[in-house]
C-alpha cells in the first residue's frame, strides 16, 4: 500500500465526481479523539463544487462545543453544512504539511493550534483500503448499500459508530466515500498553551447530526455528496462566524 503522504500529494490534483449534487475529492482526518475530551478534525477538498479548494479543521471543546477554522467562508467549506450545530467559525490561514511519508503536520497559526498525527495501516486498513480501489461508483453511491457498511467498517476499526450516509446539522443529505484508510497511530496537539494529551475513545461518541466522529482516529482519501436540504437552513451562518 503507498504511503499516505504519496496519495494526498496525488490527490491534490483530484478533479471533481460525476453527478448533479454538491460534491467534493480529497483527504482529511475523519476525526480524533483525545482522553482529555477535545477533539479534532479535518477537511481538505481540491476539488469542490461550490468553490476554491479549501481546507478546514474541526475542535470540539471538552464541553462539547464545535467551533471550524477554515481558508474559505462559510457558503463554500464545511460550515455550510454543518453551522447550525456550531458555536463558532473562523476564516484563518492553515499549513498542512508531510514532515513524513506517514506523518501529518497542521498548524493554524491564528488560533495558535499545532497537531502532528503519525498515520498506520492495520489489516483492516489494508482490507478496506483495498476494497475501495476496486469497488465499483454504483456501489459507492448506493445508500443502502453504504448504510451496511458503516458498522462493519466501525467494529473492524474499533471506530464506534460509522455512518457513511445521513443528515447534517444544516439538513443536506450527505454520501461519504472513505476510499482509502489509515488509524492514527499517534498524535500530539496543543491549542496555545492547552496540550491535549493523549488520543482515546470518549465516555459518548461524538456527532454532528448524522456524522459520527469516529472512536479512533481514522485519516481517509475519497469523495464527499451532499444533496441541497430545506433552503432556510443551507449555508446559515454559525452564532460567531468571523
């Protein structure tokens, strides 16, 4: 399996999936949690219908709030889904680099975040990973068929709940395509002063609508749908978005 690094390079020259819906290509880090109850994420999208290609990183608060940075405004990165179960957004400047074939190095110099994750294959990865070269667009977009792949993905992983289709808080139907996967092996993170601590599991899984983050982290190359929801909700701009 090529390392990480290597496909994300590739990526970068991702062009858009077939279809009439909002759309998207890319990697990220479907979610991390820490022992302490913070947690991250985070999107990269080279390709998006909606707009320039953008990054965005995701924290929850140990209370439970979300907040998103992100290099673009909120009608064309993931606040536009996902606002109306936000505290907060920012536009900011984010670097993301690749110290390593396996390591992944973001930086949000404006709200002071730096997080390092060093990213592995399992079997199950492998097994997953393999899958996805190979199965076919139908399938991919197939919510039935996607709906019974989200718990096998999740108990193979020791992820928690996975969901590759549902609802976001803003009311988009959405179809995730994990097409190639990798655990984070391990992860360091500090907000300003604020140092993380370890990755583990949370006493309740968190979620953004029908998005669950998952149990461990997981990193993931692949493709992202989102069908227009109730036009009073779309795009709503979070309580302090900046």
């Amino acid at each position: 399996m090529r390392a990480p690094a290597s496909v994300a390079t590739e990526t970068e020259k991702a062009g858009l999936p077939t279809g009439d819906g909002e759309r998207f290509a890319g990697y990220g880090v479907m979610g991390l949690p820490f022992a302490s109850g913070h947690v991250l994420a985070m999107r990269r999208f080279p390709a998006s219908s909606i707009g320039p290609a953008y990054t965005s990183v995701w924290h929850r608060e140990p209370d439970g709030t979300w907040a998103f940075w992100q290099d673009r405004p909120d009608h064309q990165s993931c606040a536009r889904y996902f606002s109306n179960a936000l505290t907060g957004t920012r536009t900011v400047d984010i670097d993301l680099s690749w110290p390593g074939d396996a390591t992944l190095r973001v930086v949000v110099p404006d709200v002071g975040l730096v997080w390092t994750e060093t990213l592995a294959s399992t079997a199950a990865t492998r097994i997953f990973s393999a899958a996805g070269r190979v199965m076919p667009d139908r399938l991919w977009r197939s919510r039935p068929a996607l709906r019974r792949m989200g718990p096998v993905a999740g108990l193979a992983m020791r992820a928690g709940k996975v969901g590759m289709v549902g609802t976001s808080p803003n009311g988009h139907e959405f179809i995730a395509n994990p097409q190639q996967v990798w655990v984070i092996d391990e992860s360091v993170a500090r907000l300003g002063d604020d140092d993380f601590g370890p990755p583990g599991s949370l006493d309740e899984q968190a979620r953004l609508g029908d998005f669950w983050i998952p149990q461990r982290g997981i990193f993931a190359v692949g493709r992202t749908f989102f069908e227009p929801g109730d036009a009073s909700r779309s795009g709503s701009a979070s309580p302090r978005s900046e």
